[in-house]
C-alpha cells in the first residue's frame, strides 16, 4: 500500500500550524467549525494548534439559514466575520476574518500559509493558486505551504482532494512522495468543480439547488484528511468521493 507521510516540521511545531480557508459559506462554515474542534484537541494532545485566516466577501442571507450555520441574527452581516466571530468565543481562539475575496498578487505570489482549504464555487482561484503552486516554498517552515485541501460539490454529491504543494520529504523506501491537487486531477473531476455562484433568493431555491447536508457531510468526511495526518502521521488516501442519493463515500487511494 503507498502511505504519503506528513511534512514532519507539522507534526511538532515551535509554531501554530498556519490555515487559509476561502469561503464561509455551505461547506465553508462547517469546515471552520471542525478545525476549531480540531484545534481544540491537538493542544489538547501538546500540539500547539491552528491559526486561521478565513476569507469571505459574501453576506449572510435569508436563504442560507439552515442550509448554512448562520441564524436569522446574522442577517446582513459577513459569513467570515460571523463565523471566525462565533469560533473564538467558543474557543477563546484568536483567529482572523476577511470580508473580502481571496486575490493572489502574482507579483510577489507567496501565499503565507502552511494549509489552504479551499470551500468555493469558483475555478479560477483554483486555477492561480495551482499557477504559483512552485512559488510557495521558503526556508522557513511558519510560512512555506505544504498541503492544499478543495471541496467541491453539486446537488447531492461532491469531492474532497487534498494535494501536496510540492516536494515533501518522505521516509527512505516510502513509495509514495506528492499528492495530486484538485487542477491536476481535473481531467477526472471537472465536472464537480464547474462554477455556479448564482446566489439563491429563498431557502426553498438553495436546498433545490443544493441538499440540506451535502456540504456538513463533505466537510466531515474531508477534514478527516487532515485529521488523520494530523494523529497518525501518514494517509493511504488523497481524497473521497461522495454521493447521498446513492448513499455512497469511495476513498481515491494513492
């Protein structure tokens, strides 16, 4: 079986693991919520946790309530700012919000994070941050970016993938080095990583266009990627496939 093995200055760091998450929306909201549950039990194994920038330039509507973790008190207000809001008080977390959209400056495209996970219905910031994927490397570990978790999803089915950022030291005779991100299995999953961003007007059109637990569901059995490198070290899968019609979850195996 080829194991991929964690970037190992992640395993015990003299820093806090550093984690972009852009979008705060269906899968967005609930992936933030698991890595305040994640964090929370790594410093409670002597790790010393995450820190988290979330980016977000939508608001919270009437149609996001219940099929998104926002409530009628949130109304109007930014998805990232409610949520890293309502995770600090919860956590007592410092972690910081962005109510604007994530833009990489490909003049100078060093993206200053250990994790990204993205959770958008949108190709193109895909796509750049697949263009300076090779750019991202530093001799310091606080700010190189290792690993690259994307969510995707349509109606009642979805993919999670998590990707290496390049070269990630492995123990001698593992046969496996690199994870492939979501770009470079596109050939594959093109079709669950269309864009649809049109917003919905009422909560009846959102959970027709999307069902009630298809996003909560992929966020769970996608962060269990992370978490499982996080507690043993190595993973033998890169991504899931998932589909609730069918009532189906198939591992991608490396």
């Amino acid at each position: 079986m080829k194991y991929h093995y964690m970037e190992q200055s992640l395993i015990a760091p003299v820093h806090k693991v550093t984690i972009a998450v852009i979008g705060a929306g269906g899968t967005g909201s609930s992936v933030l919520a698991i890595l305040g549950r994640m964090n929370a039990g790594l410093i409670g194994l002597g790790h010393p946790g995450f820190f988290v920038r979330c980016y977000d330039p939508d608001e919270v509507s009437q149609a996001n309530i219940g099929r998104q973790l926002f409530s009628e008190v949130d109304l109007g207000r930014n998805k990232s700012d409610v949520t890293i809001e309502r995770i600090n008080r919860f956590y007592s977390t410092n972690w910081d919000s962005y109510s604007e959209k994530f833009e990489i400056d490909f003049d100078n495209p060093r993206i200053q994070y250990n994790i990204i996970i993205t959770c958008v219905d949108n190709v193109q910031i895909r796509r750049d941050i697949q263009k300076v994927k090779t750019k991202l490397r530093t001799e310091q570990p606080y700010n190189t970016c290792y690993y690259w978790l994307d969510f995707g999803n349509g109606n009642n089915y979805g993919q999670a993938i998590l990707g290496t950022m390049g070269h990630i030291n492995q123990p001698e005779g593992a046969k496996c080095i690199t994870m492939p991100t979501i770009i470079e299995m596109e050939k594959t999953l093109g079709k669950l990583i269309e864009n649809d961003d049109t917003p919905s007007c009422s909560t009846l059109e959102a959970l027709n266009r999307q069902d009630l637990l298809v996003n909560s569901t992929l966020a769970e059995f996608g962060m269990n990627l992370l978490w499982k490198l996080f507690r043993q070290y190595r993973t033998s899968q890169n991504g899931i496939f998932m589909n609730l019609d069918k009532m189906i979850v198939n591992p991608i195996k490396l």
